[in-house]
C-alpha cells in the first residue's frame, strides 16, 4: 500500500468514527420538552367625552358663466369664513378642504352630456373645513354659517384633539381581559399559568368620532337655533397575548 492510499483509508476510518460518535450523541441526548401554552385575544373598548367638533361647510354659487360663478363663490365663501373665525376665536380654525366648477347641462334625456347638450350654467363650490373646541356653540356656528351664505353643512362629527390618553386605557383594558381570560381557562383545564411569552396589539383604534347624518340646511330653514348633542366617543384595542402553562 502506498503512503498516499494508506492517508486516504485513515481519513476515510476517521471520519466513519466521527459520524458514529454524534449520531450516538445525538440519540442519548435528552429530547427537548414541548412548550405548553395558553393565547387569548383580550379587547378593551374606552368611552369618553369629546373635546372637539369638526364641520365640513359648503358655500355654493350658480351663474351663467364660469367666470360669474367661481367670483360669486370667492365672494360669499370670503364672507362666511369671516364670519365662522369669529365665532370660533384663537383656539378653533377655518381652512378651505376643497373646490369645485361644474357645468349645468339642460336637461333633456335625449341629449346626453358627453353627446354635446347645452349648458345653461356653472356651479362653483368652496368646501370649508371647521375645527373648534366649543361644543356647546355647535348649534349657533351652523346658524352663523347659513345665514352668512352657506349653503349647507356636509358633515358633522365630534371628537378628541388628543387620542393617546383614551387608546392607553383602552389597551390596559384589553390587557387586563387577556388576563381574565387566560386565568378562567387556566382553572378549567387545570393548569397553571407560568407567565407571558409573548403579546401583541391585533389592533388600536383610534377614538371613533360621534358622527351625525348629512345636514341640509338653506337659509330659509335656519329660523330657530340648532341644537346638537355631542354624545361620546369610543376607542377599542385588541391584544393578543400567549401564556406558558404547566
């Protein structure tokens, strides 16, 4: 046998030995114990009063021309924006959402717009954002609006400048019914319960705002004060938390 051959056997007995110490390693090592667990999904819901009102406000003007109608607009939303920062002072704002010119086609079933019908007029709208902290003017703010040239109120939602506080006990609610019913489930399959091995938030909401019904409201129709109940708002988390149980 040469010396190179003879190298080759010895690597080959080697290594055969090797493999057969940790297979035999591996079969007298003791088998990793399954880990028991427990996972719930515990929900919290947090009701609270609201702080802030917001509105959407519409001021619409129809003319003739394109022109007439967006200069109309400019005017009358001019001068219920003026009107709305005045009622709500310092602490509220007036910012414009959105704006609109559309044309007015006569109406004639036969003649479909997007065959050449006529148009007959324009329609310019300003969208006027609303935020203020005073919920028991809400009734007036409308009134106010309307009779300064708005044309109607588009929505109107109360809620909370501030959503952390309200999300942080609604979690700690959830978390305590994760607990409570980790704890139930626990007693019934008599178990105990060795701690937590992992949580997460499925969800947090934020507070759902306290919404109200699109308001059509003219000049003709806002005689007498509005009045607006504020109500309250929810937020609801959900948690999900696994337990090791012996």
């Amino acid at each position: 046998m040469t010396l190179r051959r003879h190298v080759l056997v010895s690597l080959c007995i080697a290594g055969t030995l090797a493999s057969v110490a940790h297979a035999e390693n591996i079969a007298s090592a003791p088998a990793e114990k399954t880990r028991h667990t427990i996972t719930v999904v515990g929900i919290g819901k947090e009701r609270g009063a609201p702080d802030t009102v917001e509105l959407r406000i519409a001021v619409e003007q129809n003319a003739p021309t394109a022109q007439a109608a967006s200069q109309q607009a400019a005017k009358a939303a001019t001068q219920v924006v003026e009107t709305l920062r005045k009622q709500v002072g310092p602490e509220g704002r007036v910012d414009t959402a959105g704006y609109q010119l559309n044309p007015n086609y006569r109406s004639d079933p036969q003649t479909p717009a997007r065959h050449g019908a006529e148009i007959v007029s324009y329609t310019a709208m300003n969208m006027l954002a609303v935020r203020t902290p005073k919920l028991d003017s809400v009734g007036a703010l409308i009134d106010a609006a309307i009779k300064a040239g708005a044309a109607r109120v588009d929505s109107l939602a109360f809620t909370v400048a501030d959503p952390a506080p309200m999300q942080a006990r609604a979690l700690r609610a959830a978390g305590a019914d994760a607990a409570a019913q980790a704890s139930a489930i626990a007693e019934s399959l008599k178990v105990t319960l060795r701690g937590v091995l992992e949580a997460s938030t499925d969800s947090v909401e934020r507070p759902i705002p306290q919404r109200f019904a699109t308001a059509m409201m003219r000049g003709e129709a806002a005689m007498a004060s509005t009045p607006i109940d504020p109500g309250e708002v929810t937020s609801e988390a959900r948690l999900r938390v696994t337990y090791a149980i012996d």
